[in-house]
C-alpha cells in the first residue's frame, strides 16, 4: 500500500513523479544538507517536479555532532526556504547531544522566516530524553518518528504527546521510483491535514483538480522473440528494474557526483 508521505534523497535518483502522484503519494520530504558542507545535488530538480505534479513538498537537514548553529545557517543559504516553511532536523547519529538539537532549533526560531520545525528521530532522541519533558521541544517543534516495527511505536510521550508523521518502514517501494526502496510514512490525521500541516503557514489550499479519465485495458499478443515498446500517451512505460536497498546516510565523505 502506497503511503500519504514519502522521503527521499539523491539514492532515488530523479523519480517519474507524474506516476507517484497517480499512486496516491501526497507529500515528499527530500534530503537538502548535510554538516555544513554537503549538499542532496538532486533535492532542487525533485521539488520542482514533485510541485509540478501535485506533491507537497519540504526538506530535512542531517545534523552531525558539534556546530548545530552553523549547520543550521548551511541549511538557510542553501535552501532558502520561504517564510512559514516547514523544515525538518535530522536527529539520529550516534554522538549529537540535545545541547546539539536546542542549538539548532534556536537558530531556526531566530530565523525572520518563521519556519515550522519537525524533528525526526528514533531511539537516539528516546534514549536521551529519558521520558523527561522538554520544554524547548515540546514547544517549538513536533515529532516525527523513525521506528520500524508492526507494533504500535513508542517514544518520548513526555515530551511530545503524540508523533506527527511515524516512518515506519525503509523498504517501501512506489510507481515512478522503480530502482530502489523509499521510506514510508504515516501522518497521525486526515489528508487534508496533512496537506495544511506540510504547506507554509498561510499558504491557501489549491483549488481540486478534475479526476482523471480512467485507464482503458489493452490486450496485445505478440510473438516470444519480439520486443515490445509500450506507450501510454506519447510517454514510454519504463521496464521494472530491480529494486536495490538505500543507505540513509550519512553522506560526509561520499562520491558527491
């Protein structure tokens, strides 16, 4: 089952999103940085193409150990987000600190752009608020939790009542992204919530769409040896290929070409 929300980074490539928006996708949140060096090359065209066929879009940032502050003014110069954008704080490499996370979420509340501030985590975050409350991120951020279980997750409730989207899966895979697997997302609402929750603030919701003419069955025989071109629409249908895992990150010191 497709989900509402996928995340993605260059180890997709550059999706067909004209058929992940026709398998049910809603909203995407690409990789944009890294540290305070690396950048997702493909993150830019992505969004484009994903607004362009009707996805919702927003970006995270990976954040490492030390420096939060100006990772996070990396981030802003390299996105440059507009105002009430939301953005999301990577949280999960062994050796950040919640001094690491405050530090960064300050930096993004300083910001004149008044973004919306998710953070994504898994047990790091768990583990480290001990079920205490925090008041920084309780207040300021809401949470979006990495757990890969069939059970129902658990986190951190004193701090944040509930999760706003749950990753509960990294081997999804989706019509248009044919090579390699993508994480899966819930969204603790309806669609329609979603969509205001990933939207700017005071962006107004999009005027519906007409629904789309139904697929018409085509039954074509040919012989064993003949190769077949399909064609829907002046559009080539590509070949399945085969699915290959997605190393999450960290990205640091990789190929960035």
């Amino acid at each position: 089952m497709v989900p509402i929300c996928i995340d993605i980074s260059h180890h997709q490539g550059f999706p067909d999103f004209r058929e992940v928006r026709d398998a049910g996708v809603l909203g995407m949140i690409h990789k944009a940085t890294e540290g305070t060096s690396f950048v997702d090359q493909n993150r830019a065209e992505n969004c484009s193409n994903a607004v362009g066929a009707g996805i919702v879009c927003a970006t995270y940032h990976w954040l490492k150990p030390g420096n939060a502050a100006d990772q996070m003014k990396f981030y802003m110069d390299v996105v440059e987000p507009v105002s009430g954008e939301r953005m999301v704080i990577d949280y999960e490499e062994d050796g950040c600190t919640l001094d690491d996370l405050h530090e960064a979420v300050q930096i993004l509340l300083n910001s004149p752009k008044d973004l919306q501030v998710t953070v994504y985590s898994g047990h790091l975050l768990k583990e480290q608020l001990n079920d205490d409350h925090d008041k920084l991120l309780a207040e300021y951020t809401d949470l979006w939790l990495a757990q890969y279980t069939s059970e129902e997750p658990s986190w951190s409730t004193a701090t944040y009542p509930s999760w706003k989207l749950w990753q509960y899966s990294e081997e999804g895979q989706v019509p248009g992204i044919d090579d390699a697997f993508v994480d899966f997302d819930k969204f603790d609402g309806e669609s329609s919530e979603f969509l205001k929750w990933m939207r700017p603030k005071g962006v107004p919701e999009p005027e519906p769409q007409p629904e789309p003419a139904p697929l018409e069955p085509v039954i074509v025989s040919v012989s064993s040896s003949a190769r077949v071109l399909v064609m829907v629409n002046g559009t080539v249908m590509r070949p399945q290929r085969k699915i290959r895992p997605v190393r999450r990150g960290p990205d640091i010191g990789r190929n960035r070409s």
